[in-house]
C-alpha cells in the first residue's frame, strides 16, 4: 500500500486496523508504523494565488511551521533571474478561534495546529505577463521555481479561460476530486487558464484540520499556477438562520475562520464572503448564500450597487456565483425556501443588470438551464448552471422534467468558459476521459456592449449541442 504523505508539520504515526469491528463496536486494531518524521517542518507548502485590488496585483500564500521569520517571495521574468523581491506577513488560528466541536478540540482527528499562513502581495505585475517566482527564506528553504501569467488589463479585446466547479473536498475521501484536479492540472500544460472559481464547500474538514492540509496540498499544483478564487459555502460558513454558532452542524463548528485565514480576495466586498473582480472582458461577481442577502441588507446593496457600476463597455460580460443553488429540478429540492428566496430577491437584481451566467453548487452534479428568467425561458434572460460535481459523492434523484432544464448529468466534472468581447463558449467535462458532454454559446454584439442596459439592443444567440 502506499499513498502521499501530507506534511503536517509535526512527526506521525500511522495505525492499520481491521474492518471487521470487535464486540465492543469498535474497529480492531491490527498495527502501527514507526513513527515517521517530516524531512522539513518548515517547508514552503500549500502555494496558492490570489488576485489582489489591481489589476497589477496577486497575493502569494503558503503555510510552514515557523512564525519567527519574514516570508518572502522572489520573482523575475526569467526562471533562473529572480530579480525582485517582497516580503510579507503571517497569521494563524487557534481552536479556539472556532465556533464549537469538533473545530474547537484539539486531537488528530480534529483541530491540530494549521502552521503559520504567510502572504505576500505582489506589486506592479504587468497584465498577461508570466512571471517565474519561489517562496520561503534562507534559513528554513525555498519551495521550487514555479510561474504564473498575470491577467489582461481590464481591457475587452483580451481573451480569457476561467474553470469553474463547486464542492471538492480531499481525495481519498471524496473520491472524484483526484480526476478533477488530475484534469485541470493537464489542462493546465496544454492550454492557457486565466483563473479557477470554486463555488463553495472547500475541503468538507467538517473541523478536521488533517483533511484542510491535505485539501490546500491537492490544490497546490494549480493554485501555485493560476489564481484560485473561492465562494464560501455551508460547509465553511452555514449561518442561514440567527446565532452566532452553525445550526446544521455542516461546518463541524470552522464558521469560516480556517478558510478566511488561508484565502484571499480583493477587498471591494467583504472579505471573503462577498467580492468582485475583473478578468479581461469579464466581471465575476462572488456572493454569499451564507449570509442575509434580501433588499437593504449590506450584501444586497453591494450587489446592486456593484453591477450598476460595470462599465459594460470594458467588461461586456458577467458572471455572479454563490454556493446554494438558485435553480435546480430534482424533486426533493421543491420548496427549498432558500432556493425561493433566491429566485425572488437577487433573481431580478441579477435580470435587470444584464447577468450572463450564474454558477452555483450545493447540490452535486450537473445541470444548465436555458436562458431564463422567473422558470420561464426568455431570449435575454440568464444562464444558471449547477456546477456541484468535482468531488464530493454525486446526488442521484429523480427529475422534474422541468422546460427551463436544458441538460443534467451525474459524473464528476469541471465547466470551462473562454470568452473575448464578443462571444463565449462554455464547456462541460466529464473527468473520467475529458469528454465535453453539454456546451453553449453566447454572443454580443457592439451595440449591446455599448448600451448594456436597453433590453432593445439585448441580443444573445444560444447554440444547445447536447
């Protein structure tokens, strides 16, 4: 048997037990190894990107052992001239930090120390520029020689890749995630991806700190590359009803604090939970179903006050995402009040400011609608797809068989969208072999990126290939 070893930063034991259970319920065990240490405690691990205020900014994350240094970063342009530099600084969490049980109590199955989370933001990073750079100090080592190609400017002639999907966790434990990520990491060597959203439900620790090292290292070999922007989702931050704790217990009691503490956005929204950015000829909106979003709230005055602000002149496309879903047709989601809420309090937000796209999870598997607007199809209504599929264990359920459902599938997948100023393709993959099994088209024209607001230049063509 063999697997990868996570550095956890501290020496392990690893235990083999039968399973068949004894007669007192519990498993039997059978053996244990030695004790195994790590080569290097305060190795720069869990390498992640961010996309900072500016365009001309990107935040660097990584994770070691050690709090008595300053964390740097040196880039160039060049793989083997590494001419620049910039420091950083670190934080970390304590259980109690966390909500409640399990995330509050120390034990290998439960809360152990996360490390030292060390961020460096770097500054004047030309757009669509790749960029050589390494992590960590002399004194403790350097993470290898990695690269990233910044954005375009905020400019609509540029051309961009976003991948898309919604609730991964850990592999082995959930088992599609290691097909998604193998996937997108070739994906990665072939063709150029400008960033990666995930929708929410990031690692499912449930207040397991083991299974959040262990998520941050699967994504590492894509987050060091390209941005990796997060949605939260119940199972980091499940407060939909009043009180300070997670009344379903999803969160295993995180309430959100080891994922605000390892991630990054830019800092126009609120934190984490809620903010915008641009990548080339899109504007993505990230929005929290976590959080109060009826009229007057914070979130949704942001909202309405961010998208009447796009400039669809440089920006003529939009995507919002959150993590529960604003439309789905299996038969057990009828009457989700969340759901409705959704459907009857940012729905027509999203319908006047001209959405493009909206990308949610929540439910695992795949599923896209027509371009829609109140369950009914309408020629400048909005693209809703359910992206739910990249890891966790699929959701099997019986369908509606509603008209507005254009295409759903049960196999973990990702969605890939590539888009210029005036066409989009968006693309869903199955991991198994890569095969695209449902994609779309939208276009615009120049009128209608110039006068984004009257219905009377609204024109989008939708090419179904099912």
């Amino acid at each position: 048997m063999s697997w990868q070893m996570i550095n956890l930063r501290r020496p392990l034991e690893f235990r083999y037990y039968s399973r068949e259970k004894n007669c007192s319920g519990y498993y039997s065990f059978v053996a244990k190894s030695a004790i195994v240490q790590p080569f290097n405690n305060n190795a720069p691990e869990q390498i992640h990107l961010a996309y900072g205020d500016r365009i001309d900014q990107v935040f660097v994350s990584y994770v070691t052992n050690s709090s008595e240094y300053i964390p740097e970063c040196q880039y160039g342009l060049n793989a083997s001239s590494l001419q620049w530099h910039a420091q950083g600084t670190t934080i970390t969490y304590k259980a109690s930090d966390m909500c409640e049980g399990k995330a509050n109590i120390p034990g290998p199955q439960t809360f152990i120390d996360p490390g030292y989370m060390h961020t460096i933001i770097l500054e004047n990073i030309r757009p669509s520029t790749t960029y050589f750079y390494r992590v960590g100090n002399d004194q403790h080592g350097w993470s290898s020689v990695l690269s990233f190609t910044n954005r375009p400017a905020n400019d609509a002639n540029a051309k961009v890749t976003i991948v898309a999907y919604g609730d991964m966790g850990a592999a082995p434990v959930h088992p599609g995630a290691k097909s998604t990520m193998d996937r997108i990491r070739a994906q990665l060597m072939v063709n150029n991806i400008t960033c990666v959203l995930h929708m929410g439900d990031i690692s499912y620790a449930r207040g397991i700190g083991a299974l959040l090292d262990a998520f941050m290292t699967q994504i590492d070999p894509i987050a060091s590359r390209v941005p990796y922007m997060v949605v939260i989702g119940n199972h980091g931050y499940d407060h939909v009803t009043e009180g300070e704790n997670d009344p379903s217990g999803a969160p295993g009691g995180e309430c959100a604090v080891p994922i605000v503490h390892r991630f990054h956005s830019p800092s126009n929204g609120n934190g984490l939970f809620w903010y915008s950015f641009d990548v080339g000829p899109v504007h993505v909106v990230c929005y929290s179903t976590e959080h109060d979003f009826l009229p007057s709230s914070p979130q949704y005055v942001w909202i309405e006050r961010d998208l009447s602000s796009v400039d669809r002149t440089r920006t003529p496309w939009i995507i919002v995402g959150s993590h529960r879903h604003m439309y789905s047709s299996i038969v057990r989601d009828v009457g989700d009040p969340t759901k409705a809420m959704l459907q009857r309090y940012l729905e027509p937000v999203f319908y006047k400011y001209h959405v493009d796209i909206n990308l949610f999870g929540h439910i695992h598997f795949y599923e896209r609608s027509c371009p829609m607007y109140q369950e009914k199809c309408v020629h400048d209504g909005i693209v809703h797809v359910l992206v739910g599929m990249a890891g966790h264990n699929l959701d099997i359920d019986t369908y509606t068989g509603e008209k507005w459902s254009l295409y759903h599938d049960h196999q973990f997948g990702y969605t890939r969208i590539s888009t210029n100023k005036t066409y989009l393709r968006f693309t869903y993959h199955r991991t198994v072999d890569d095969t695209i099994l449902d994609q779309f088209e939208l276009t615009k024209s120049s009128a209608e990126r110039t006068k984004p607001f009257i219905v009377l230049f609204f024109l989008i063509k939708i090419i179904c290939i099912q």
